[in-house]
C-alpha cells in the first residue's frame, strides 16, 4: 500500500476515517458545550452571591473554582484526545495502513539501499 495514491485507497478506509473525523468532531462538540453549561452556571453562582453581599469572600473562592474547573476541563479534553488517537491508531493498524514512523523506517532503509546500488554501480 505504500505506493498507492491517496485516492486509490479502498472504500471501508474512506469510511472509517469519516467516522473518527465525525468521532473528533463530536468531542469537540460536547467539549464546548460543556464548557458553555459550566460558565452559565457559574455566572448565575455569582449573581446569587452578589445578592447576599458575599461577593468579597465568594470572588477568591470562585477564583479557585474556575481554575480547578478549567484544570479538569482541560484534563478531560486531554483523555478525549488520547483516547480518539489510540482508537485512529487501532483501526489504521487493522486495515493495514503504516504509521507515520514505519514510513520513516522505510524510507531510510531505501536511501541505503539506493546508496548501496549507486556504489555498487561504480565498482562496477
């Protein structure tokens, strides 16, 4: 497969790359839309708190609230990314297209082989 054209690729490839695509796209969806939940319910929070006259205390505490959030959120968002790489990985392995490091390997494995010929054609 190392030879073929991009468009000579079978039909299932095409399909399972448009579902991790659509997959990654998902991710991000509900990443975003998550976030968006949060920041609603935090800028209702703090209208509450200013109500009382407890802004003050509640700042510092908010403070570190949206931290510790943004920490999570961006921990989680991580573990997404990870989990949909090993998962593209997995599935390119299965329908036997090399990775980005094998092709390297093999590339280097080419140019010494053609340096080999080359001297080999001078010898002789």
């Amino acid at each position: 497969m190392a030879t073929r054209e991009l468009l000579d690729i079978p039909a299932d490839v095409k399909d399972a790359a448009q579902k991790v695509w659509f997959a990654g796209l998902g991710a991000l969806a509900m990443a975003q839309e998550e976030s968006g939940n949060l920041f609603n319910m935090l800028v209702e929070r703090g209208a509450e708190v200013e109500k009382t006259g407890l802004a003050p205390v509640a700042t510092v505490k908010v403070k570190e609230t949206v931290k510790g959030t943004a920490g999570v959120a961006e921990d989680a968002w991580k573990r997404i990314q990870a989990t949909l790489d090993a998962q593209v990985t997995a599935a390119l392995h299965r329908l036997g297209v090399p990775t980005r490091d094998e092709i390297g390997t093999l590339t280097k494995r080419i140019e010494q082989l053609t340096a080999s010929i080359e001297a080999l054609k001078a010898r002789g």
